[in-house]
C-alpha cells in the first residue's frame, strides 16, 4: 500500500459523510412515528384516509383556488355530503388543535406549507376576538 | 517504398463520422505509408529483448513466443501493480469523449480508433475480457473482448500511431493520460518481440555507441568539426570546444540527430557559439552522446538503461551539473524520469549559472539545467551582445514541443529568447499552443520514413495552425526546441505550408550574437546570404563595410 | 444493442420490483433486505478496490502540466496548473473536483476544406461540462435533501437547502429543481451520447446504464412527489427505521412506485463499485493531476527501482578505444602509454599497441 495515509484518511472522510444518518443517530430507538391526534367528535372526513395521508395538500390547493378565484364554497365529499371549502372554519373545526394534527407529520417530516402564511389556527382566531 | 504519398488535398478530405460496424469488429489495414516497419533482428538481440525474429506487419503470421497469452496476461498484471495510473486509467474512464477530438492523428486519420479514448479501449476491453468477472461473461454486453492475434496486431498498429504527446490528458476531467496507456501497451508488444525498427534500431545503437544515430566516438567529433569550420566560414570565429573532457565545470548534452542532420546542425553551430560567446567551461562527451531517449518509447527498463549514461558520464567526468539541449522527449525523462531511475545525483552539485550566479533551484535534485531556461537567464542579466535585427527577414512563430509543454511546462522561457533575438515574433491561436500544443506528428519513435502518410496526416493540425499565422502575419519561420521536430517538420513544412521553414531557438540566438572578433554576418548559420533572404521579405539590403566585401568567406560558403 | 439492453434493463428492475411488491407482496425483501445489502455492497465493493488501487505504486512523478513551470524567479509559475506545492496540488485538486477545470477547457473540432485546402479550428465548447456540472450538482442537491427521510429531527440545513432548491415555489408540493435539473441533465447526455455519431461509437453498455438508471431514479422520484403522491410519512417510518438499524415495514401501505425507487436506487449503489462510476474516489487518485510538479527540484521516489543492465564506460571505452586514440579523445586506458610507462619509459611502448587483457567489471 502506497500513500496509505492519505488513502485511508480520504476513505475515512467518505464513510463518514456517506454514513452520517447512521452514525448521528447509533443507538437511538427509531422515533416514534407521528401519531395525529384524530378529533373526537367526527369519525370521517371529507375523502378516505388514504386519500387524505397522501394528498391532502392538493386538495387544500384546489379548494383555495376554487374559493378564491371563482367563490365556489361548497364540496361535495365522495359520499354525497356538502362541505364547507375552508381550512380554519371546516377541517380545524374537527382538527382543531394544529400543534396535535397538522405539525405532527410536518414536522416529522420537515415540511414546512405556507397555510399559516394567511390562515389562522382556531386558537389565533379566539386570542385576536 | 513505392507507394506514393497521397497528395494534401487528397489526405485533407478526411471524414471524421465513424463506421457503422462496431469498433470491436473492424480490424486495421496495413495499408503501406500508414504503418511502421517491424524491428530488425539485431537491433532485439543487441540488447537482449524478447523473441527477436525476422518478421513483417504485413504478414499473416507474426511469429509470436509460444505462450504468448500468458506474457501478456501476466504482463498487464505486472504493470497494474506497479504503475497506479494504469490502474486507475484501465478503470475510471467514463467515455465522456472529451478527448475525442484533441488527437492530432484523429483530426489528420479520421479513423475513429485514433480517438484517445478508443485508443486506450483497445486494451481496456482486454482488461475488462481477462481480468473482471462480468467482462469474461458477459463479453461484449460488459465491454470486454478476448485476447487474440487480431488484438496484438491492431495494438501495434495504433499504439504506434500515438505519438505519447499528453493532448489529450489535458482536457480529460479524471487527467487519464493516453501517454501512459501507450507506455505500457508498447512495453507489452515489446514482451513478445513486436517492436518498430525506427525505435529499436535506435534503442540499440544508443546503448552500444552513446547515441541512435550510432556515430562513433571519432565521427561524432568530426561532425562537430564540420561544423565548426562552418562557423569559422559564416562568422570568421574559430571554436575549439573539448570531448570527454575531464574537470570541466558543465557537462553538455543533446540529441544526436543535431550533430547530424539540417536543420538540427545549425542549432548545434548555436550551441557551440553561445557557449563560446560565454567562455563557458564545458564539455561534449561521446559516451553520453544522446540527449534524446528511445528507451522511453519501449520500455521504463529500457529508458533507464540508456538514461544511466547520463549522471555516469557526469561522475566519471567530475563536472559539477549538466546542461541540456532543446529536446522534446529528452526533457520528459529528464524532468519526471531520470532523477528517480538513475538519481540521486549527489555528486553533482546544484546548478549555478557561472556566468549570472543564478541558482537554479527548480532543477536541485537532477542537477540538469535546460538550455533555454540557461539563455533566458543569460539575456535577462545582460550577458548577451545581440542584435536582433540581424533576423529581421525572419517572422517568426514557436511551436511549443509537447513534452515540455505538458510534462515540464516550459512555456515562457523559449518565448523571452525569441522576443529577445528576434523583432518579428507572432503566435498560433490559443487552442494550438502551450499546454494545447498540436504534436509535431512524428514524435515517440514515429519519425520514421515509411509512415510518411500518417505523419502528414498527425502533422496536419499543427501544419494548419502555422498556415493561419503564415496567412495573417507572413510567417516564414517555425521555431522549436525539439530535436524530432526538427526532423520531422522540414518535409511536413514542405508539404503542407511550402514557404516555411524550421529551426531551433538556440539557432537564431545565434544569429544575433554578436561574437567578439566576428566578421561581418553576411551569411546566416545555414550559409544564406542574409541580403537575398532580405529581398524576400521586402527589407532593404544591409551595405557591408567596404574592406570586407569579397572577402575569403562569401565565395567559399557554397556548400 | 447497448442503448436498447440498458433500458429494457432499466424497464425490468422497476417491473421486478413492482411485481415483487405488488404482486407478491414481498415488502420487507425489497424495503429492507435489498436496501441493505446495496449499500453493504456499495461500501465495501468502493473501500476494497480503493485500497487495491492503493496497492498499486506511483513510481514516477507524471503530472500533466498545464502552466508554466516555476524556474527562473523574474517567471511568474503557475502554481495551479503547474503546482510545485501541496498547496498548489490542493488548489488544482479543487478545481477539477469541484469545477471539472480541465473538462471546462474543452472545445470541438470545427474541421473543413476550402478549395482544397484544410482549415482547422477548436471552438468554443461548453456543453458537456455544464450538463456535466449540473448533472452532478443536483445529483447533490437532491441527496442532501433526502437527508430528511433518514434524520430525525431534521437537520436545519437539509431544510434551508429544500427552500433555495424550492426558490420559485412552483406548484404542490413546490417543485424542487434539483430533481428536474437531473433527470434532465441525464437527458442531455444521453441525448449527446445517441446524437453525436463519434460520442455513439464509443459508447457501450455500461455508458447507457446508469444514465437510464439515474432517469429511472429521478423520474420514479419525480412521480412519487408530484402526481400519484405517496405516503411519505410511511415512507419515513420505514427509512428511519432503516437508519437505526431497526428495520420494520410501517402498517400503512406504501405506493409499489416506492419500492421501484429504492430498488432502482440499491441497484445503482451496488452497481457503483463495478462500474466507471468509480470516478468518484478515481479523480482524487489520478497521478497526472495530484502529484507535485517539482520533481526536478525534489526527488520522486520509485518503490520498485531496480538495477539494470547499462552499457558502461568502460566496456564503451574497451569497444572503441583505438578509434578514440585516433581521434585525440582522451581515454581512461592508453595500453600504448600505460606499456610505456611500465616499461620505465622504454621503447617496447609500441610494439604491442592492443591489450585485449584488459578487463573491466
């Protein structure tokens, strides 16, 4: 082995870079998975869960602009039913605690949706009454 | 060789779109002007080589040793242990194609297989096919092939058609060096015999008489003695320098082919007169008669073998450093080889310009001085009475020479003498010099004489490059400080660029020395009348002093 | 062949995988079990043939210099391109890693003939180093932030890298550059590799593949973020527990494009170690770029110098003396004068002229 030295140091440099999830967090248990905390009056939502885990920003998306854009307030759930298209008065009626719902996985997962760019928690909208 | 050299226009209508057949399935054609002669028996026995033979490329059968599969599985093997930059090479390439068209026998051949970096797949797919495990089974699908006579041929014809001119390493993000591929693929062809005569004629005349051109101790100072008497005619100052002399403070070295052959000779009447002009006390030596190094274009064993009678003419001689001539591949070895091979040179000391005083501190450790970098030295301290006028008929251009381009980076010295001793100094477009320097074509062993169509045609690009300043500034000059190009550009010059001519730096240096005790300089080193050469040019006629006019030496120089 | 083999290559590891998951289900082969072993592989298939070519020695200085030496003191060197010193080595290691400094030099061959007569010029050529570059800078980019799968929390960087990659905020979820610049650069060189007909033929498989493989990578990527939408908080519960070596396949079912991804993606980390995709540990390993140009002022070392056989003096002496004589060269042997002085001066010196008893070691 020639120049082994500098070799292994550059080799060292690289795993330890490359390996850096591992080694930050050796030892540590996984972290408990984000566990929303679902309200207790309502036992669905306006689409299935699935649908809601995966998409639920697309759909906020749509319902922004459709209020928006075309005052188009009224969505109809897949199960027929009429629903109010507002974040702080219809999905935080029953999700009403943002820090227990929403950032759950946001932070879990470091996203970071600019909702409360405008919108207000329940909790802001009784503090500014 | 009968055939006739195709003419430019016809070599010039080169087509650069590759073949539809894969790479893989074409083999090359030894098509007579485009290849090398084989090494003559002799020249293998003579220094003990592998499997010397009479044979020929045109033959069906190359006569190669027995279990010539395990020499060369075992010969790339060796030299994957001991060279790193052939392993990496072998495995780090990305066929990005950068180096594609950096090749001067590429752009001049158009053969795709020219391109650095199919060149070096030719023996990549046989380290793939013999050495890796996906290559042996999956073939071609994983880049490899099998190791065939086909491959042993198609190597010689293309590593012999690689002039080692680094061009190409360059450009190549990951510097994989097409030099050093070629290195060890010749050293391979080399283990079972395959070597061209124009490198291993050389090789062995080099280690049997100190120089390749084989001038034996008396003809090589007789031919000094030519000169000398030449410069006696043009200059009317008699030199008497010294031959294997012992105490003298330098030792000077250079490539043979200028003690020898136009246009080479003048810049040898250069050295000799500038080192006249100096009083410098050293000496020539005929054991260590050759600057230039053969060796180093079939094997590292061979270039040490020969490189060895450098430092030992050195110690034998008790010189203090050694000075060294304008050579190309000379200045390779010396600058990464000869130190490590043959070193340290602790019975040198480190060079001091005797006549400046400069310490030469870049060169401590070998102890061997470049002449160019000496002159630089001497005209920036005012050591030099010169008259660059009397160039003036000249427009001159430099070729900066491969290897010390990119294995030295000898770039400004050359360029400082000429401003220097010359008023007319003018400079090819940016891609074609310094370290994009285009090979003369004819260089690591190719400068032979039955090529001649793949020399014009890996000139070309250079050739192209002095027809642009010809054709903007009337350039009429090539400058250089290589031996091999000084011969091989005169008949690249010739063919491609008629009007132009060639020589080394130190030659015009020369002619605008003034010498103490000199005659009017009626005549250039080469014997021209400097007024006809004057009428060229347009520039009018200098008036000679009227006592010297007629004079013994004008009628005489007819030669 | 090569082109189409490495895509239908391609085709057939996300159809393997589909099938694996969708069809038989087998999740933990594909999320865990494959996962690991690629980048096991990965690891030691990178340390291993690092520390192979380690084994092999540098036995001579043969940087390729591309500057101006550093010789005479009134010469401004180029301590870049012709370093003399580690710190200059530095300098130019850094600019080829991280600018590709020497592909940047790159130009293209603009050769015609004009009433016979050939004219050659180098042109600009700036392509292939900026889809290069951005190939590879993205490829960055877009590791860095999958950082945040694989940490807990998350780093405060991997989210200001999210942002900037982030900048125009441009659809649901915003649209990360990074990902659209590589699959798009992998493009270009594709592109580049089919359409320029010398670039084609040197080309083999495994130039096609791992291009195909990377688009596969980013377009499944691509597809998972912004159109059928995966369930990334799933996805995280199985990539951290992946990360502190906890594996468990999380209860809410995750897309089968996921399981494409990452198969894609283990199959590039265990491909990386056997392809030329080693030029990532090869760059900093080149002799011609790494190594000091000062090897006339210090000496290289060969660990493997060995004696040779040389045509000394002596025997050059022994094989033309007479002719050096002749010639008035001074030799080390004069039998003619070395008889005399024997001789105490006598006149026998000149009857015997050839010593052919003479022998040297």
């Amino acid at each position: 082995m020639y120049n082994a030295g500098k070799i292994i140091t550059g080799l060292v440099i690289f795993v330890v870079i490359f390996t850096l999830p591992l080694w930050w967090q050796v030892g540590k248990a996984a972290p408990p998975a984000p566990k929303p905390e679902l309200p207790k009056t309502a036992k669905v939502c306006v689409e299935d869960t699935a649908y809601m885990r995966t998409s639920h920003m697309q759909l906020l998306n749509d319902w922004r602009n459709a209020v928006v854009r075309d005052q188009d307030r009224v969505y109809v759930g897949k199960d027929g039913k009429k629903y109010s298209m507002s974040l702080t008065n219809d999905c935080m009626a029953c999700h009403n605690d943002k820090k227990k719902f929403c950032d759950q996985c946001h932070n879990y997962l470091a996203v970071a949706p600019y909702c409360w760019d405008c919108h207000l928690t329940p909790e802001q909208v009784k503090e500014s009454k | 060789m009968a055939n006739p050299t195709p003419k430019p226009e016809q070599i010039a209508a080169v087509d650069h779109k590759p073949p539809a057949a894969d790479w893989m399935d074409t083999k090359p054609e030894f098509k007579p002007g485009m290849f090398l002669y084989a090494v003559r028996k002799e020249s293998l026995e003579g220094v003990g080589q592998p499997n010397p033979r009479d044979w020929n490329p045109t033959d069906a059968d190359w006569k190669l040793p027995a279990d010539w599969k395990g020499i060369v599985r075992e010969g790339i093997k060796e030299r994957l242990q001991r060279f790193r930059s052939f392993q990496i090479f072998m495995d780090i390439c990305v066929r990005c194609g950068a180096c594609a068209d950096k090749c001067h026998f590429f752009i001049g051949s158009g053969d795709p297989k020219n391109m650095p970096v199919l060149r070096a797949e030719l023996l990549r797919s046989i380290y793939r096919g013999e050495f890796k495990v996906a290559g042996k089974i999956l073939g071609k699908l994983a880049g490899g092939r099998k190791l065939t006579e086909e491959v042993i041929k198609e190597w010689f014809y293309y590593y012999f058609q690689c002039t080692e001119c680094r061009r190409c390493s360059v450009y190549c993000p990951y510097g994989i060096d097409t030099a050093e591929i070629t290195i060890m693929a010749r050293e391979i062809l080399n283990l079972l015999g395959c070597q061209i005569d124009w490198v291993g004629t050389p090789v062995n005349n080099c280690f049997h008489t100190g120089n390749h051109l084989g001038l034996k101790p008396h003809t090589y100072k007789e031919n000094v003695e030519y000169l000398l008497d030449d410069i006696e005619e043009y200059s009317g100052v008699r030199i008497n320098p010294s031959f294997n002399r012992k105490g003298a403070e330098l030792l000077f070295i250079t490539p043979s082919g200028d003690v020898f052959a136009d246009p080479g000779i003048f810049t040898f009447m250069g050295y000799l007169m500038l080192f006249d002009h100096i009083g410098l006390d050293y000496t020539w030596s005929t054991y260590a008669s050759e600057g230039g190094n053969f060796g180093f274009f079939t094997s590292h064993e061979m270039m040490k073998r020969l490189n060895a009678k450098m430092y030992a003419e050195a110690k034998r001689l008790g010189v203090k450093w050694i000075l060294g001539g304008e050579c190309g591949h000379m200045w390779r070895v010396i600058t990464q080889y000869m130190d490590t091979m043959n070193g340290p040179a602790d019975f040198l000391e480190v060079p001091v310009s005797p006549i400046t005083g400069t310490r030469f501190q870049n060169s401590a450790s070998t102890k061997m001085v470049h002449i160019s970098e000496f002159t630089a030295d001497l005209i920036h301290n005012n050591k030099l009475k010169l008259d660059p006028s009397r160039n003036d008929h000249l427009r001159v251009t430099f070729h900066d020479s491969c290897n010390p381009a990119r294995g030295m980076g000898m770039l400004e010295e050359p360029r400082y003498i000429l401003n220097n001793v010359c008023n007319n100094f003018f400079e090819m477009p940016p891609q074609t010099i310094r370290e994009n320097t285009f090979c003369c074509g004819g260089g690591a062993g190719l400068n032979a004489g039955e090529n001649m169509e793949m020399r014009f045609r890996g000139g070309l690009p250079r050739m192209n490059a002095v027809q642009y300043v010809k054709d903007r500034h009337g350039v009429n000059m090539l400058a250089c400080v290589c031996a091999v190009d000084r011969a091989v550009f005169p008949a690249h010059l010739e063919y491609w660029v008629p009007g132009v001519k060639n020589c080394g730096v130190t030659e015009l240096v020369a002619n605008a020395l003034v010498m103490d005790g000199e005659i009017p300089r009626q005549y250039n080193l080469r014997g021209e009348e400097v007024n006809d050469l004057r009428e060229e040019v347009d520039l009018p006629p200098i008036q000679w002093p009227e006592e010297e006019e007629g004079g013994e030496p004008s009628e005489e120089g007819g030669e | 062949m090569h082109v189409i083999f490495s895509l239908l290559a391609v085709i057939v590891l996300i159809a393997i995988a589909y099938a694996g998951v969708a069809g038989a289900g087998m999740t933990y082969l594909f999320g865990v079990v494959i996962p690991y072993a690629a980048v096991i592989t990965f690891f030691l298939g990178l340390i291993l043939k690092v520390l192979k070519w380690g084994r092999s020695a540098v036995p001579f200085n043969i940087p390729t210099t591309c500057g101006q030496q550093k010789s005479l003191p009134w010469i401004k060197p180029n301590s870049v391109d012709n370093p003399t010193s580690t710190g200059g080595v530095l300098a130019r290691m850094f600019f080829e890693v991280l600018t590709m400094r020497s592909l940047f030099r790159n130009t293209k061959l603009d050769y015609r003939v004009a009433h016979g007569q050939p004219v050659i010029r180098q042109g600009s050529e700036k392509f292939l180093w900026l889809f290069a570059i951005l190939f590879h800078y993205s490829f960055l980019v877009v590791l860095l932030w999958h950082l945040r799968f694989f940490m807990e929390p998350v780093p405060k960087l991997v989210g200001v890298i999210e942002a900037l990659d982030g900048f125009f905020e441009f659809g649901l979820p915003q649209l990360l550059l990074s990902g659209v610049i590589l699959v798009a650069m992998a493009g270009a060189l594709l592109d580049r590799r089919l359409r320029m007909p010398n670039i084609r033929y040197i080309s083999l498989t495994s130039d096609y593949f791992p291009l195909f493989l990377i688009m596969g990578i980013g377009i499944t990527g691509i597809l998972m973020r912004y159109l059928l939408r995966v369930d990334i908080t799933a996805i995280k519960e199985l990539t951290m527990s992946l990360a502190v070596m906890k594996p468990v396949i999380p209860q809410a079912p995750i897309d089968p494009l996921f399981y494409a991804h990452i198969f894609l993606v283990s199959v590039l980390f265990a491909y990386f170690p056997f392809s030329k995709l080693m030029h990532m540990p090869g760059v900093f390993m080149s002799p011609t770029r790494n190594l000091t140009t000062n090897s006339r002022e210090v000496r290289h070392v060969n660990p493997w110098n060995y004696p040779v056989k040389t045509h000394t003096y002596d025997e050059y002496e022994e094989d033309f003396r007479d002719l050096m004589i002749e010639a008035g060269l001074p030799v080390e042997h004069n039998p003619a004068e070395e008889a005399a002085a024997a001789e105490g001066g006598g006149e026998a010196a000149e009857a015997e002229p050839e010593a052919p008893e003479e022998k040297k070691e």
